[in-house]
C-alpha cells in the first residue's frame, strides 16, 4: 500500500519527516517522498527511500503557473495511484489534497504546522491572500475521507472557529517530534571561565522574532551583560519574510551576534550553549525548541500559539510578549544571572520533552491516522 508525503522543500522532509518516512516503510507501507528539487532529495536514497521532485515555485501567485503545478501532480497520483497523500504546509495541503481529489486517490491528511506568513505577517500581500486561502482550505480540508493533523490547541481552535473544517476529522498531534536519544541531557561545554552563550536556531524569518533577538543582544550588550550570542540558520529563498543575507552580516561586522550559517550537527551545537531562546510570532509547534528542550536546556520563547505548549512560564522557562526586545532582554539577562534557574528549567524542559514530544510517540499517533483511513494498513493492501 503506498502513501505519498508532499511537501514545499526537500529540507522540510528531510529535517521534520525523515523518521516518519522510514517508520512507515517498516510498517510495510510503501512510501513516495514528494516535493521541488533541493539539496537534500539524494540524501534519502542512502535511507532506501524514494524521492521524486515535483517543479513548483513557493512564492509564485500566478494563477496559470498554480494550475500547471496542481495538473502536474494529478497526472503524478493518477500514475503511481497512491492509498493515501499526506500533504505538509498550507499550500502543499490544499494542493495536494485538491490534486487526490481529482486523481480518486482514496484518503488524505493535511497537516498544517502553523499558520505560515499568510496568517502571521502583517504586510499587505499577506492580508490580501487570506480570504483566498481560506476559501482554498476549506475546499480542500472537506470530505468523509480526509483529516487534518494540528500541532497545538490554538490552531485547532481557529481552524474550526473558521468553519474551515469538520471538527470531527481534525487530530491534534504535537509537532514532528524529537529523538530524545540523540537529543539529550548535557553540560554546556565551552570552558567554565567563558562568558555564557545564548542561541537562536531558526530559519531567518523576520517573523522568528530575528530582529527582536538582535536588539535584546544589542541592550544587553549595552548593560554591560558579558554573553555570547548566536543565530544559527540561513534565510528562507522562498519566504517572502526572509532575512536578507547581508543584514545578518552587518550585524555579524557590529559584534552583536556570531552567525555559524546552516548546523548539520544541532544536538552538539546545543551542548555548546547555555540558553535557548526563539521568540517567535506564532508557531505550530517548534522543533529547535523542543530540541533544547530534550538537551536541558532552560528557554525563553514568546507567550504565543505553539510556544507556550513547549514553555509554562517559571517551569521551562520564561515566557515573554511577542515584538518586545526589552522583555526578551530582561528574560535572557535574569538566566543569565541565575545558573540554578538555569539548572531547575533545564531539567523541566528535559522532562517534558520526554514525557510530550519524543518522536516515536509523535509517529505512532501519525501512523494511527493513517490506519483509521486505510483500516489496518498495508496488511489489507490488494
């Protein structure tokens, strides 16, 4: 029985559903990786996973380009006549879900992480595009024989205040989920007598709350604070809230961050700080966060959908209001200044990471979805 997993790049399938892919193959399913071409799609060979690219541009708003891309993947699902597609990110959920539609392929989940630059930027392209996706969505979320997968309560809360879905069909999963065995507990590993070191993972998105991380640098750098701080990540091409390269530079030439670029090796990374931070706009449920969670490190993210399911403030960390700088700073320094908080907090995110977002819980919960579609899965495949 074959299932499809759709998504906008081949850096998402790799870093967020890799282990999802290969638990299903060892369920017995078969499974088709779709998404554009990228730099990662040759790296699932060596998995003994099957990877097609699909030519699709994120950013394009033209409507003849939209309807080549939803006419090439039908003609896709119609040739290798897939049970299931599971599409990922807004536009690969409506897309793929419009496309299975047409090509009678009989199940299909959407999982929406989030609600993306449509729903949280405040610029004007995005809020001209909401109705439209709205609209989009809600076709698409439709039907007896699909579900839709959420990372966190507030998302399934707007979803279905927007009457963009059948209450019933949706299914709140935490995240992608995390190893916590390779993820684990640790002792920041720089030397002792070295200032602390504070790290921001992320794509470079404006909306990650970048600019806010910059300045709380800027301030504490200002007050005298002695602490290291880094941005690991590299801007987002095809996200129109993308961090220009040469702004991070400039802030790299003023001293106020160190910028390693894109981290293969994040678990190590994380040993090497001492706070977490990723003050983010809206998320749906963030891995890197859940990541230092399972490292123990202690957090300060923003009191905002996705966040604060991974950080009750005081327990994990410190919880503070999106947009503000100067109560990103004031959290950031007390941490700082306390390494028994930082201690206390980092034993709680561990805790939690262990007891909530551990990855073979996350997959097991996703793999349950697919059997409540297909029946017992591949076992009834024929």
């Amino acid at each position: 029985m074959k299932i499809v997993l759709f998504a906008n790049t081949d850096w998402y399938l790799w870093n967020f559903r890799r282990s999802l892919a290969v638990a299903a193959r060892e369920a017995g399913f078969e499974v088709l990786l779709l998404s554009p071409l990228g730099e990662f799609g040759a790296r699932f060979a060596a998995l003994g996973l099957r990877w097609q690219p699909l030519a699709m541009d994120r950013r394009s708003l033209n409507p003849l380009r939209e309807l080549g891309v939803l006419w090439r993947l039908v003609r896709l699902l119609r040739r290798e006549r897939p049970a299931l597609v599971h599409g990922f990110t807004i536009k690969c959920a409506v897309y793929g879900a419009l496309a299975a539609r047409l090509a009678r392929v009989p199940a299909r989940i959407n999982a929406v992480a989030g609600m993306g630059y449509v729903f949280s930027s405040r610029d004007l392209t995005a809020r001209l595009l909401r109705v439209p996706v709205r609209l989009s969505l809600r076709a698409a979320l439709g039907g007896r024989h699909t579900r839709l997968i959420l990372q966190n309560p507030d998302d399934v809360a707007l979803f279905e205040h927007a009457r963009l879905v059948d209450a019933a069909h949706v299914r709140l999963i935490p995240g992608s989920g995390v190893d916590c065995q390779r993820f684990r507990r640790h002792r920041a590993s720089h030397r002792s007598d070295a200032p602390p070191r504070v790290l921001l993972a992320a794509r470079l998105l404006w909306d990650k709350g970048i600019a806010e991380y910059v300045e709380a640098a800027r301030i504490l750098r200002a007050r005298g604070v002695a602490a290291t701080f880094l941005l690991a990540g590299t801007p987002d091409a095809g996200n129109p809230a993308a961090v220009p390269v040469e702004t991070v530079r400039g802030w790299v030439r003023d001293g106020l961050i160190e910028w390693p670029g894109h981290v293969d090796d994040m678990a190590a990374l994380f040993a090497s700080v001492d706070v977490d931070v990723l003050p983010s706009y809206r998320e749906g449920l963030p891995k890197s966060l859940i990541e230092a969670a399972a490292c123990g490190l202690p957090l300060v993210t923003c009191d905002v959908p996705g966040c604060r399911e991974v950080v009750t403030d005081g327990v994990e960390g410190l919880l503070v209001p999106p947009r503000d700088a100067g109560a990103l700073a004031t959290a950031i320094a007390r941490l700082l200044e306390d390494p028994d908080l930082r201690e206390r907090m980092g034993q709680a995110a561990r805790a939690k990471a262990l007891a909530d977002f551990d990855e073979r819980l996350v997959i097991e919960r996703t793999l349950a979805v697919y059997r409540e579609l297909l029946g017992d899965g591949p076992k009834n495949a024929g």
